[in-house]
C-alpha cells in the first residue's frame, strides 16, 4: 500500500508537472500577439507611426491586431494631415509678416504721406491673416464632422441662395433651375458651401457678367451648382484646386485665404457626396455639388433557425 500510494504521488506530481508546463506553453503562445501588440505601441511615435503587425489566423487576438492596425493607419493619416495644414499654415503666414516688416523697415516716420500708406498695406495684410485663421477654423470644423443632419427642402435652400446672392455686386444672379423634393444634410453648412460656389464664381467673372446658379435632380442624387462666365479652369488644374492652399494657375489666382474650395470639400464629402468642375457653354467653370440620395435600410437578414422555429410554431 506504501509502495502504491509513493507511486499514485509521483505519478500525480508528473502529471500537475505537465499540466503546468503545458499550460505555460500555451499561455504564452495564446499571450505572444499581445506582447508583439504592446511593444509595437510601444515603438510608435509621432516620427514613426509605421509599426505594424502581420495577423496570422482568425482568432480573437487576430482579429484585435488587425483593428489595431486599421486605428494606427487612421490615427497615422490624421497626423500626416495636421503636418500638411501646419505647413500649408505656416507657409502663408509668411508672406503678410515678410511683407509688413518690410514695409515697416522702409517707412520714412517723418514723411506722413509714406506712414499712411504703410498703415494702409499693414492692415490689409492683417485682415487677410485674419481671414486665414477664420477659414481654417471653419475648415477643420467642416471636417470634425460637425453636422446636424435633417431633411432639406431643396425647393426652400435654392430660394434662399437667390436671396443672398443678390446683394453680391457688380454681377448679374439667376436662377435658373430648382429642384423639388427633400434630402438629408445640414441645411447651413450646404448653404455655406454653396454660397462659397457663389462667391468664387463673383472673383473670376469680369464686372457686369451674367452668373447662373440652380438646383436639380440627377438618377445619382441632388446637384447644387454655380456658373460662372470667367476664364475657366484648366483640365490639369481640377485634381488639385480642392486642396488647402492650391489654387488654378493663371488669371484665377486672386485675393483669398485658399481654403475656400477645400471647405466645399469638406462639406459636400460630410454628406457622402463631392464637388466637381467643368466648363460652362461659352466659356467658363461651373462648379456642382453632387449630393447622394438617402440610403434604403437593409432588411434584417433572417436567419434559417428562426424559419424552422416560425414553421414549428404555426403548425
């Protein structure tokens, strides 16, 4: 009995032994991803966002590295975003400031004629950096998904462009078409954006010329448009012009912060749609919002247990 039990013991102290080995084996193979998971977090900078990690399987843990990977893609965009905007930022800071502190260091304090033109140009430059900053805080406002959706009577949105585009002077407005019917979206921010359409279209047209702006319906959706009679874009040029600072070469490159097409961006993407320019019969942009028509609700999908249990109960 003494030998028999010595043997159940030691058996039994080989065999917890083995549970325990194995049971760390496999702990630390089930624990390996989130180690790999944690020092790549760890390695990640605002330098180096580039860290990833190669999900192997389709387990749980697979499934958590490859959401992780997607968040530091997106969080890497976001940064690589907000470098490009302080660059772009500090870009054009630079050339208000250059230009005041080198009319500054020019003036002659004694002549008043020179002093009041210097005031003159300073303030001017100061209230373009002052548009500056007002268009690129609306601009990441727009893109911080800030909208309150509700239906929009688009009927009631083309009427009041037309309103307010009237007061713009030294052109003449019309509306040519408008578009019966509802959709959803923020009714200020398209009218924001449209009246953008409406004001850079004023820039480029020459005094006195005819702008044309309306709303309709397409097989896709809405459209919200503005054309203008000025010299047009350039086929090259319309990849480029809705990015922050970019702007056409030629005769469109006027007075502005540069942000304005990039906000009418910004607003028609925050409603699932974008905005595009072509040229206008006679010469000409014509500037369109597409705005995508409200998206049915799939049907929940039924399940076969659930058909089987239906058929069970009704008979």
């Amino acid at each position: 009995v003494t030998a028999a039990i010595a043997t159940y013991s030691i058996a039994a102290i080989l065999v917890l032994a083995a549970i325990g080995f194995v049971g760390w084996f496999v702990a630390g193979r089930l624990l390996s991803p989130i180690r790999d998971l944690r020092d790549a977090a760890d390695s990640i900078t605002l330098d180096d966002m580039s860290p990833r990690l190669s999900p192997q399987g389709n387990d749980d843990i697979s499934d958590l590295t490859r959401t992780v990977n997607s968040m530091l893609d997106r969080l890497e965009g976001s940064v690589d975003v907000q470098r490009q905007l302080l660059d772009d930022v500090r870009h054009e800071l630079k050339t208000p400031i250059t230009i005041v502190r080198g009319h500054l260091e020019l003036m002659n304090p004694s002549d008043a004629a020179d002093v009041a033109s210097t005031r003159e140009i300073g303030m001017a430059e100061l209230d373009r950096m002052t548009r500056l900053v007002d268009d690129i805080d609306l601009l990441a406002t727009v893109e911080g998904d800030g909208f309150t959706m509700a239906e929009v009577d688009l009927a009631a949105l083309t009427a009041r462009i037309g309103e307010l585009v009237a007061v713009i002077p030294d052109h003449e407005w019309s509306v040519e078409s408008v578009a019966d019917g509802r959709i959803d979206g923020d009714s200020d921010r398209l009218l924001q954006a449209w009246l953008q359409l409406a004001d850079n279209a004023a820039k480029y047209t020459p005094v006195g010329g005819p702008i044309r702006l309306g709303s309709a319906w397409a097989p896709s959706g809405a459209r919200l448009w503005v054309a203008d009679q000025g010299p047009g874009i350039p086929p090259a040029a319309r990849h480029r012009i809705f990015r922050r600072f970019d702007r056409a070469q030629g005769k469109r490159s006027v007075g502005g912060s540069g942000l304005g097409l990039a906000i009418v961006d910004a607003i028609a993407k925050g409603h699932g749609g974008h905005c595009v320019v072509t040229d206008t019969p006679g010469g000409g942009a014509t500037f369109t919002i597409h705005l995508p028509l409200p998206t049915a609700e799939l049907p929940a999908p039924v399940r076969a247990g659930d058909v089987v249990l239906q058929r069970e109960a009704a008979g």
